[in-house]
C-alpha cells in the first residue's frame, strides 16, 4: 500500500473521529484547538505524498481547508465530516486500484 493511502485512511479516520457533534467539538475545544494545527501538517504531508504518487489530491486540499476554517463552530463540523467521507472514498478508491494491479 502508498504511503499517500495509508495517510488518506488516518487522516480520513481522524476527521470522522472529530465530526463527532459533541465529542469532537470539546476535544478540539478542550486543547485549544491544537488539533486542527496537528491536522493541517497531516493533510500537508498526505498532499505532498499524493502528488508524488500521481494520486488524487482533493482530499487533503478539503482538509486543510477544514483546519482552517474549524475554528467556527457549524462551519468547522459541516467541514470535518465533508472532508471525512472525501478522504475516505479516495483512500477506498485508492485501495482497490492497487489490489487490482
């Protein structure tokens, strides 16, 4: 498996752990918000892995958007989980394409 899978499945996994309404909401508040800094160098490192394997790089875009804008309330949850279920699909996508090689 790609690097640029592996790291679209953590953090595709990580961004569906914080889209969780109430959880997610007090753990990114609880920490002062360092986890959208943590995210945003993760999607960072995913994008640089994707564009090295030629794969899609949408996903990691979408997140570090998100870590951005996660500060506002609403925003930031409709964000977590839009960026959640785009890494997700493309990790699977991903996936299968290599199993088919």
């Amino acid at each position: 498996m790609r690097i640029s899978t592996t790291m679209k499945w953590i953090t595709g996994g990580l961004e569906a752990f914080f889209a969780i309404p109430v959880l997610g909401g007090i753990i990114i508040l609880g920490t002062s918000w360092a986890p959208l800094g943590i995210m945003l160098a993760l999607h960072i490192v995913t994008l640089v892995f994707a564009a090295r394997d030629y794969t899609s790089k949408t996903g990691s875009i979408f997140g570090i958007v998100t870590s951005v804008v996660g500060v506002v309330p609403f925003l930031g949850f409709v964000m977590h989980v839009v960026t959640a279920v785009i890494l997700l699909l493309d990790a699977s996508r991903s996936t299968a394409e290599e199993k088919s090689i």
